[in-house]
C-alpha cells in the first residue's frame, strides 16, 4: 500500500493539526490519542513515511528501529507509568492492517498505563 501523505498523523507531523504532545527527538513523536481507551493513552509514531510495521521493518534505518522501540520505553518514563518510576507497568500494542484494526495508516505504537490495562485480546 502506498504511503497516503493526508492521513491524519502526517498532517501531525506537518504541524497542520495540533497534538498534545508528550515527547519527540529526531525520529520519533509522541502524543496523547485523542480518543483515550485507557486512563493513560499515548501514541508514537515514526517521523519517516511508513504504513505499518511491516514496510518500517523492510525500508527504515537501523537507527529509526532503534529510536521507535526505545522511545516506547523513555515515553513510559517520562509520563511514569513505567515500573522503573514505580508507575506499575503499561501495555504497547501495534496494529497492522485490516485484520491487525489498523485505522490510521501511518506506522504508531499505542502506549497504554495509569490503570489495569486487563485482558489482552477481546
Ligand atoms: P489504530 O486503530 O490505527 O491502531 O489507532 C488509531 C488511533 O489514532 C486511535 O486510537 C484514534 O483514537 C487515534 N486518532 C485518530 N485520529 C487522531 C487525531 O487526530 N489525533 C490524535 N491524537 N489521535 C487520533
């Protein structure tokens, strides 16, 4: 599938539609979804031009891997939800294409905490 450049998280990225954001470096952007499912939600997602997981695999740098499966963590950190500041644990999920949910077609970790995130899959 071809990366749709309108889609709502590269209008994010562009600055054309606000975000509350929480944390952002060179590769990545993080910010609260706009939709919470959980008492905490926050999304992250890659400033490259990705789909889903796949094609961030397949085209991205090692560097840009790196700094999305560790800015999952430092996000965790920074908003203290993470065991190390003794927020007690938070889920990170990621849907890929139809099957996987996958609304917004630009690559995005879901980072859930601040309560029980409870059964894995319904
Ligand atoms: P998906 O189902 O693609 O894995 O998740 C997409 C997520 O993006 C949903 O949780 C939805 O609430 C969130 N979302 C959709 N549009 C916006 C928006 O304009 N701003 C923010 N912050 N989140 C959005």
């Amino acid at each position: 599938m071809a990366y749709d450049k309108n889609n709502i998280f590269a209008k994010i990225l562009r600055g054309e539609i606000p975000c509350k954001k929480v944390y952002e470096n060179q590769h990545v952007l993080a910010f609260h979804d706009v939709n919470p499912q959980k008492k905490i939600h926050v999304l992250i997602i890659p400033k490259g031009e990705y789909t889903n997981l796949d094609d961030f695999t397949e085209r991205a740098s090692e560097k840009e891997i790196v700094a999305l499966i560790k800015g999952i963590s430092d996000v965790a950190k920074k908003i203290g939800i993470s065991e190390k500041n003794s927020g007690n644990g938070y889920r990170s999920l990621v849907n890929i294409g139809e099957n996987g949910g996958q609304e917004v077609p630009h690559l995005h970790f879901h980072i859930f905490g601040g309560e029980k995130i409870g059964k894995m899959v319904s």
